[in-house]
C-alpha cells in the first residue's frame, strides 16, 4: 500500500511493470516537465510545479495493462492506495478494490495531488461519490490521509507485520514501527538533495541514481530479515 509517489511505486509492482520500465517513465516525465529529453546530463533542475499531474496520467495509461484492475483485486496481496476526500464528506480513503483501469489511474492520481504543485490547483474535482450522488467530490494526496508521523505510509487493518518505505532520511517518527522495520535513505544524507528531487526535474543520471540508492536501501533490510 502506498499514498503520493508510494501509490505510484504500488500501481506498477503489482501490475507487473519492471522497475526498469517504471525509471524510464519517470525519465520520459521529467522530460516533459522541462520540454525536452533527460538525458545523462540534462533536464535536471526545472521546477516540477504545476505540471504534474496530467502527465503522470499519460504515464499510467501507456504503463499498465487494459486488465490491471483485475490484477490489483485477484492479487494474494492487498493492493492499497491512500488519498483524502475534503468534501463534501471529508474523509481518509484507502482503496482496495477496482472497477476498471482508469479507476485504477484515478485513485493513483488522487493519491497524488499535492495542493499546489501537482497542479495549480488546491485539490482535484472528480465525479460524485454513491454517498452523495449529485455533489462532485474534492481529493487531495495521499499524504493527507494518515497520521503525519508515518509521512504518507498508510495504515493497514488485520496485518502481522508493517514495514515502512520512505524517500526521506528520518521522515518516519512513527514509535510503534521498529527501525528495523523501515526502509529510508541513510541518516546521515543530504536532506536538501532530496528536497530538490522531490520539486524539481532530474536527468536521467539521476532518476537512476535514485532507483540505484532506493534499491540499496531495500536490499540491505533485506538482508538483515533473512
């Protein structure tokens, strides 16, 4: 499960998508976002705001496969993406079901909305909700739908065992999860980096720089958990 850039992370592992094939979407994204490609060198440093939304959107279309709602729901494990309804019933929302693939794009893209930078926008207006048929409904990231203290990691019912994934050193304070139990850059790393990753373009040095160093992180908690 995951909210904001975890929910994308979710949508293309439980689809099948390679990670290979997720960096070079967000290679291909970033070069949109500063009107060119990203290449080793460039395409670094554009700000990101405003612009991302609807170009994640293309992402997903071309990414994920026609039947992916029937992967996410037949799948062994839960397949749960976090956003925040603001109105007209504000509520936190993990979604666990899919009816089609755009409803699977959809609550990716939901879980995406950051007020003002994922577009211009404050939130996202989509169609009314069964509850209130007639009243369109305002959605915000994900990161919005649970305690701050776990930074977008959502909460899962009925589960043995949570392991906590961040791309911010020492984001997660949550107590209850153990710091074995937490996958995360190293301490010691420069939060202004990731900062600037997170706001603006990177070439595609970088995008794999990051795929390399999240990869390493994974791997060495999982080596500690054989």
């Amino acid at each position: 499960a995951g909210s904001s850039a975890g929910a994308i992370a979710v949508a293309a592992h439980a689809a099948g998508v390679s990670p290979w094939d997720t960096v070079e979407a967000t290679i291909r994204l970033n070069g949109a976002l500063c009107g060119g490609a990203a290449d080793d060198t460039g395409g670094g440093g554009v700000a990101a705001r405003g612009r991302l939304l609807p170009l994640l959107r293309t992402e997903l279309e071309d990414m994920l496969p026609e039947n992916v709602h029937e992967l996410y729901n037949e799948r062994e494990g839960t397949v749960g993406i976090a956003y925040r309804e603001v109105f007209p019933v504000p509520k936190n929302v993990l979604r666990t079901a899919y009816d089609s693939k755009d409803d699977c794009i959809e609550a990716v893209c939901n879980s995406s909305m950051f007020p003002f930078f994922s577009t211009d926008w404050p939130c996202v207006v989509r169609a009314p909700g069964n509850d209130l048929p007639y009243v369109p409904r305002l959605v915000v990231d994900g990161f919005f739908a649970v305690p701050r203290e776990r930074f977008g990691c959502p909460v899962l019912p009925n589960v043995d065992r949570t392991v906590l994934v961040s791309v911010f050193p020492g984001a997660v304070s949550d107590e209850t999860i153990e710091a074995a139990d937490r996958i995360e850059p190293p301490s010691n790393a420069d939060p202004a980096m990731f900062v600037r990753w997170a706001t603006c373009t990177s070439s595609r040095k970088e995008c794999r720089v990051m795929y390399e160093e999240g990869r390493a992180a994974a791997e060495k908690w999982a080596s500690r958990n054989e």
